[in-house]
C-alpha cells in the first residue's frame, strides 16, 4: 500500500480529518480522538479489537503500538508491501471503534450513521 492510498482510505471516511503532529506523523481522528496514524518513515498504527490486537501482535506481523498498546493499538514497522485490501480493511474497522465511543452529539455533528 502506498501513503496516498493510506490517507485515500482515512480521508474517505464521513467526519475524518488529518492533523500533522509529533514532527511529522500525519495523524487520522474522527471528531477529536485519532483512529490511525501514518509515519513519515513509512511505518503506521492504529486502533484494533482485542481480538485482532492479540492475532496481529502475537502470531501476525504486526508489534504492540509504543506508548498505545495498552489501547490496542498495533503498529507496522512498513507500510510498503502490505495488502492494500487487508490495511484498508483494519483502517475501516479502527475507524468505526473510534466513533463509536463518541457522543450521540458529536455523530450528529459529524453526520455518522
């Protein structure tokens, strides 16, 4: 998967928006709270169910997000070379964790389902 298509797949997600943050990672948030974030030296992370945290980070190829993982967040040291299928998918489910924690209020502002 390329950056562009990373941010393609976040941007095309109702209510998302892009903050660059922390020198450079270009971080995606529904509302006020970020879904995933995308490093400039090609590595990325998000937010996972705790099924999916335990099979990415303990037989998959993904690693315990530093700082995040007590959240389950599972971090790629590369985004290069994973199935863009399979990344967007994860992107889309991180995405729909994250607003689902948000107040009926700020969905409605947002204009999510």
């Amino acid at each position: 998967m390329t950056p562009e298509a990373f941010d393609a797949v976040c941007a095309g997600l109702p209510g998302t928006r892009m903050d660059v943050q922390w020198g450079g990672e270009n971080v995606w948030k529904v509302g006020d709270k970020m879904f995933a974030v995308r490093s400039p030296d090609g590595g990325f992370s998000f937010k996972a169910s705790d099924i999916a945290f335990e099979v990415l980070t303990e037989t998959g190829p993904g690693k315990p997000a530093p700082y995040l993982a007590r959240a389950k967040w599972v971090w790629f040291e590369a985004l290069s070379g994973q199935d863009e299928a399979d990344v967007a998918d994860w992107l889309k489910t991180a995405y729909g964790l994250i607003a689902a924690k948000l107040t009926r209020k700020q969905q409605a502002e947002l204009g999510l389902p």
